[in-house]
C-alpha cells in the first residue's frame, strides 16, 4: 500500500506548488489591477492615492518577494485576508465550501447512480425500441449546457407552479427539508449531461464485456443470466467508468460555478467569479488551489478504487 | 403526461418548501450583486452603496425625491453672509445602533475620517475646502471654509456619520455597519444575503414601518424575474428597461419609474489627433442621432440628454438649445473637411463591457460612419477598461457614467483643467473660469447663468459627447407600499415601506 501510497502524495505536492505558481502569474499578468478597479471609475483618484493603496496591498513589490510571502504565509496555514472584506480568505472559503460539494455530491449521485441501472438496460436490450429511444435522450443530454438547462427548468417552474418559491438557498442545517427542496432543481441539471454520458459510457463497456469469452464460459457453465450480467459483465464493465466518474467529478466543480450563477446559490463559483471580477488576489488565489486540491484528492482516491475493483492492478 | 408528472414533482417541492414562506413584515429584495464591503466610507461599488446609504447610514443632510437638499441628522443650518461658515443644528434624541448618541463629536471625527489620508476614501475631495470644525455644544457644528463652496450641502448627504472612535480604523466597518438610518445590520452570508433588522429606537417617529429587510444576492436576472413573478421576492430595485419590459403586466408585479442621473457618453482625447479640434469634437455631435439610439439601445425608456441631466429640472439646459443636436451627416462632413482632414477619419472607440454600452456603441458606429468617420470598437474586459481610461490610453470611449445632484460635483472634477477625472486632458479657460465663479458663489441665480453657459460649450465641443438618459425602473410586488423610486438609485425610501399581508 505504501509503495502505492507514498509518490502518489509527492505527486499531490508537485501538483499543487506548480499549480500556485502558475496563478500566481497568471493572475497578475491579466489586464487591469486591483487597485484601478478598487478606487473605481468614477471617484476621485490621484496618483498619490493609487501608491498608497498598492503599498498598503503590497502589490509595490516585485513579484518574486510577494510569492514568497504568499507561499511562507500559505503553508503555515495563512492565506492572508480578502482585500475587499477584510476577512480571512479562509473563512470565506469555507462558508463557500459547503454549498458547491453538496450539490457536486448530489449530482454525482444523481447522475453516476442512474447511469449504471440506464447502461445496463440499455446493454440488455441492445437495438431494441427501448434502447434506441434512451440513445437519442443521451445524445441531447450530452449535447444541452447546464446552465441553459437551470434556465429552462426556472422558466417552467414558474409556469407549472408559479406559487413555488424554492430560488436561493438555505443551508441544511438550518432546514434540512427545505435545503434539499431547493437543491433538486440545480442538482438535476447538473447531473442530466453527467447521466447521459455516463449512461452511454456503462452501455458500450458492458455490451464489450457481454462479448468477451469468460461471459460464453460462465454461460456455459450454466450460470443464472442475473449472475452472468451484474457479477462478471458489470464488475469489468465498471473499471472505466470508475475513471470516468473521477474525471467528470473535476468538470462537475466548473459546471456548478454556472448553474450556482442561475440558481444563487452562494458556493464557491460565485466565490471565484467575484474574486475575477474584482481582482482580489489572495482569494481567488487560495480558491483555485483548494479546487485543484480537491480534483487531485478526487483521481488519488480514484487510484485507491482501481485497487479494490481490478486485482490486476494490485502491487 | 410528462406534464402531469412534472406537476406532481413541483408540488412535491412545494410541500417541502412551504414551510420556508417568508414572514410577512421582512421585505425580500434580490439584488444581481454582492457588495464588495460595508464602509460607507470606503465602498465605491454600487452594490454596496445601495445598501448601506439610505438605509444603515444617515448624514447631515439628505436629497428628497425631487432631488432638493432637505435636513436629516442635521435639523437646520444657517449659512453666513460670505458662505464661509455653516452653523449645523442636530437633531436630537438621535442614537447609534449599538445604543450611542449621536452628537456633535460623532459628526466631526466622521469628517475627519473622510478626511484622513491613511483611510484614503473616495469622498474626501468633497470636504477639500473644510479648514476647520468645531462643536460649541454636543448638538451644534460649525464648518469653516477656505472659500465658498455652495455644493457643500448636496455632497454631505452622501457622507455617512458613523460612531467616534473609528478615524484609524480601516476594517471594522467593512463587516459590521453601526449607523443612525432605520435599519441596522444584522447578518450577511456572502454571496447568500445581507439581513437589515429593524431599528428600533429610529429617530423619525413611527418609522421604519417593515421589521427588516434581507437582499437577496441573485445574478442571473431570468431567476430575478421568476422570484418576483411567484412572490419570493418583493422588489427588484434599480432594473434596466429591457428587463423592465420583461416584467412589464405580469400579475402582481407593479413598476415604477424615473429618468436616471447616471447617462450614456462618448469620451474623446483632446490631446492627441483627431479630437483635439474641436470641430472634429462637434462633427461627432452632428453625425450621432440620440432618438434612434434610444430606440435602438434603450428600447426607447429614455431621453436624449445634454450635459446634465434632464431630471434635474433646476439645472438642465433643454438640448434643443444646442445647435449641433441636431443630426446632419453632411455638416459633420464638412467640418470634418474644415478641420483638414482626409475622409473617412479613421478612429478606434473603446467600449465599457456593459450590454447596454456595447449596443450604444454599435449604434454610434454606424452614424459615424455615415458622417465621414471610420469607426473600430474594441472591446475590452472591465479592468483593462478602467485602467486605458485612467491612463488616457485612448482615442475616442463608449461608456457610462453615475450622475450627482448638484453640477459642480460632476463638471468640476471633469471638465476643470488638470481636475481629477478629466481624462480627456480637456481645457478651455472659458470653462474653468465659468466652473470657479459657480463653485465660489452661493448665489442661486449666478449659480444656475454659469452653469447654463458651461453646458452651452460643453455640449457640442466639449470632449464629451452626452447620448442619453435611460429611464430607471423598480419592480415590486402590488402589496408593497410606501417605496419611492430615486433618480440617484437611492433606496432611503424603504423606510417608507411597508407590505400588506
């Protein structure tokens, strides 16, 4: 396990300084500074102002020593204060946190769950009606954007139960019911594009395993059919799906910044689309590294599922 | 079928959601943005501004929804014969939210925190000519100025007292407002929502009517308008035409509306070629049609405007007094020959990242190009706009602009030579002379003759072409009563407010 364990974590920090590195840069090397936009377009602003301002958010410093402070800060666990709040860049993260995974998990369960029993079917009934109709929904899943989706779901809300007042969002602590009231809508569109190519993924691997000769072998062997498809086809078929699901666990943290926009739901799309929008640096730089944190947790733990499902991996 | 099922989903939703009904006396408001802080201060963005002046803070005085300058925290004031020393009279029994009084020594240490340099706020250009402040009693102040300053009195409204003991303190105020106004702050869940509570021991007798107020952060504007289409919110303040239009004879959703101060303009560099001529300056004036811009861009929810708002019936000059509002591609042409130019003169225009703009800045393109001009949008992402319009890195730009209630504080920082934000590098000694001789006379009359010249020069060469005045609408729900939209985007009126059950 170590030997599996051990370059996997020194990978995770490779990953994470060049990834810091690489915003770092990026961020300040993108038109437009932090302190044009703070002091506004339409107020008074003098050049002492605007040197004042910058030496005040060290941004007066070469680049380097602002790294360096930055990183030194970072790893004793400081990732300094929002420069528009004055809070903790921590604190907001984690108050942002929370929404973004729920409705990540939701829609993930939503959609990785539905698609295995979707595949299967499909699989089964190869060619028929059945089969043919779900394959035409998949592709326009597949092809139908989310937020476009949590449109079209808020607009016909609106027309089928105009009375229904479920936009926003409460946290589940506060409201268990009325959390997961509000998260439906917003997880069924995240996860509609995940269903539907996970569906199809589940499909084409399980009719490639019911193809394979340890299938004709079970068969013949006089194995009940439910044995032959969900123990020997389905547990092949769900190694790359596993890979899949860890890939698209990455993509589900981009799709939920926009559905988060349609939906105003506080998470941490909304997080890092303000921290652009009003250059504040040392949030949108420790926001982007915990998203990046969480897709390398996702593909480590991804790893450790390959060891479970397929004993050929094993070390 | 699939709508039968789907019917059977919402109103399993609704069951679970039932119990979230909001109580009948907070008033939902949805708001597209989260404010960037809470210093009434510091804050720039009007998504802050909204929330805390008005109906958290207060100042000496406040602008009614006429736009005239009435008391507030300040009960009277008299002003001596050579305008140099006002005598302010607070108004008694007024407190803190944290319990405080408010007195003489809160108002000074708050000017002297606009003041400071260490704070470094926006509005401290407003009190440049404050020599010296003193408070003879716990309920009297006394200003005294270097010179006149007649739009003194507009500009302290928009400057909050806050509590003494804040002049160093930079922070505090951003997350924990503590004001005179009829709501006091109680929660703010970033990117979530802002909760005012009522202020229970509020100055103005039976005021606030609502128990509180919690704005709603909510971007997407197609979520905005099914919120208040179903109830869940009760007003959408400070919406633009095209999504007024939207909500335009929706049951249960009623509309006001006003003509903004804040306008639409094109911003010409008069120091460099082509726009440092002023006939090239007048040419864009007769090449532009504002009416079909207004049609075009504004949906027609709005007016064609000159340098000042129309909806300060005080000041504006109409535009059918300026000669070269007039549209007339052919006289563009010739004082573009005038000027010794080659036709078509090529320019580029920078375009503020703003729908509305970008829609204005298609239209002016395609005029221009009618009237000898070669016009190039570039379009540009917000901070890279700021910073080319800061640095003068520009030809010609389309944009918007906030207005202000009293002239000098728009024309004086911008036209002046050398003021603040005359980023076109304009000067005109006409001007200046005329901007001084307002600024030092608190003599209405005189006041509104030099303004009326100024905007005379400024409409056809000054370096600012004004487009238009878009009208300004506030959705709420028919049971919301007592709110009064505000040319200057002022919420002050929630105090007003009140929701029948």
């Amino acid at each position: 396990m170590r030997r599996v364990l051990v370059p996997r974590l020194a990978e995770l920090a490779v990953v994470l300084f060049g990834v810091s590195v690489i915003v770092f840069l990026m961020i300040r090397l993108i038109p437009g500074d932090a302190v044009a936009i703070m002091l506004g377009a339409n107020t008074e602003v003098t050049p002492d102002r605007i040197a004042a301002l910058r030496g005040r958010l060290g941004l007066d410093q070469p680049i380097v020593v602002q790294y360096a402070h930055w990183a030194w800060a970072a790893l004793r666990g400081d990732f300094g204060t929002s420069l528009w709040t004055g809070r903790p860049v921590l604190q907001e993260i984690l108050e942002h946190l929370g929404p973004t995974l729920e409705l990540t998990l939701l829609a993930l369960g939503l959609g990785a769950g539905l698609a295995v029993p979707a595949g299967c079917v499909m699989a089964r009934l190869r060619g028929g009606w059945v089969d043919g109709a779900m394959r035409v929904v998949t592709v326009a899943g597949l092809t139908v954007p989310s937020f476009w989706l949590g449109i079209v779901m808020i607009l016909a809300l609106a027309t089928l139960a105009p009375a229904l007042q479920a936009l926003g969002y409460v946290p589940f602590s506060a409201d268990p019911l009325g959390n997961l009231g509000r998260m439906v809508l917003p997880a069924a569109a995240l996860a509609l594009p995940i269903l539907a190519s996970l569906s199809r993924l589940v499909r084409s691997a399980m009719l490639d395993a019911l193809g394979q000769d340890y299938i004709r072998t079970a068969r013949a062997k006089g194995l009940a059919e439910r044995v032959v498809v969900y123990r020997h086809a389905l547990a092949n078929a769900l190694i790359p799906f596993v890979t899949s699901v860890g890939i698209t666990t990455g993509y589900l943290l981009g799709g939920a910044i926009v559905v988060e926009q349609v939906f105003a739901i506080p998470g941490l799309g909304q997080l890092i689309l303000g921290a652009i929008a009003e250059r504040n640096y040392p949030l949108l730089q420790a926001t982007i590294l915990v998203v990046t944190a969480g897709f390398v947790a996702v593909n480590f733990v991804v790893d450790l599922l390959y060891l479970a499902l397929d004993p050929r991996v094993r070390p | 079928m699939i709508r039968k099922t789907l019917r059977c989903l919402m109103l399993a939703g609704t069951v679970l959601a039932a119990p979230l009904g909001a109580s009948a006396q907070v008033l939902q408001v949805a708001v597209d943005q989260s404010p960037a802080g809470l210093d009434p201060h510091l804050v720039t963005a009007f998504s802050s501004f909204q929330i805390v002046n008005g109906p958290i803070y207060e100042g000496l005085t406040a602008v009614d929804a006429g736009l005239a300058v009435v008391p507030s925290l300040a009960a009277s004031w008299t002003v001596s014969a050579d305008g140099k020393t006002y005598t302010f009279s607070l108004q008694p029994g007024v407190r803190f939210h944290d319990g405080a009084p408010m007195e003489a020594a809160d108002v000074i240490a708050s000017f002297h925190r606009v003041m400071d340099k260490a704070i470094g706020s926006p509005l401290a250009s407003r009190l440049a000519t404050v020599t010296t402040m003193a408070a003879p009693d716990a309920h009297t102040v006394v200003l005294t100025l270097s010179e006149p300053t007649a739009p003194l009195l507009s500009a302290l409204a928009g400057i909050a007292i806050v509590p003494r003991g804040m002049e160093a303190n930079k922070d505090a105020l951003q997350k924990q407002p503590d004001g005179t106004g009829p709501f006091m702050f109680k929660e703010w869940q970033p990117n979530g929502f802002i909760l005012l509570a009522k202020n229970p021991h509020y100055w103005r007798a039976g005021l606030p009517k609502l128990d509180g107020v919690k704005f709603n952060i909510v971007p997407e504007s197609a979520t905005r308008q099914v919120g208040i289409g179903s109830g869940q919110y009760a007003m959408l303040p400070n919406i633009d035409p095209a999504t007024a239009l939207q909500l335009k004879g929706r049951p249960g959703v009623a509309l006001q509306q006003t003509l903004e101060l804040s306008y639409t303009l094109l911003g010409m560099n008069t120091s460099k070629p082509p726009f440092n001529d002023p006939r090239v300056r007048e040419a864009v004036n007769y090449a532009l049609d504002r009416g079909q811009m207004v049609t075009a861009a504004l949906f027609g929810a709005g007016v064609p405007g000159g340098p000042l708002s129309p909806a300060l019936t005080q000041w504006a000059v109409p535009t059918s007094a300026f000669p070269c509002y007039r549209t007339d591609p052919a006289k563009a042409k010739a004082l573009l020959q005038a000027a010794g130019l080659t036709l078509p003169v090529a320019v580029t225009m920078t375009v503020l990242p703003r729908q509305d703009i970008k829609d204005i800045a298609q239209v002016a393109q395609a005029q221009m190009d009618k009237a000898g001009f070669k016009v190039t949008l570039r379009n540009v992402e917000l901070g890279q706009f700021i910073q080319d319009w800061r640095n003068s890195n520009f030809e010609m730009f389309a944009s918007a602009n906030g207005g202000s209630v009293d002239p000098d504080d728009y024309f004086f920082r911008t036209f002046r030579t050398g003021g603040s934000t005359n980023v076109f590098k304009y000067s005109n000694p006409e001007v200046d002379t005329l901007l001084d001789q307002a600024r030092g006379t608190v003599d209405q009359a005189a006041r509104k003759a030099a303004y009326d010249k100024v905007q005379r020069v400024l409409a056809c060469e000054g370096p600012v072409a004004h487009l238009a005045y878009a009208q300004l609408f506030t959705a709420l729900r028919g049971n919301v009563h007592g709110f009064r939209i505000m040319a200057n985007r002022s919420l002050a009126g929630l105090a007003e407010t009140s929701v029948a059950p």
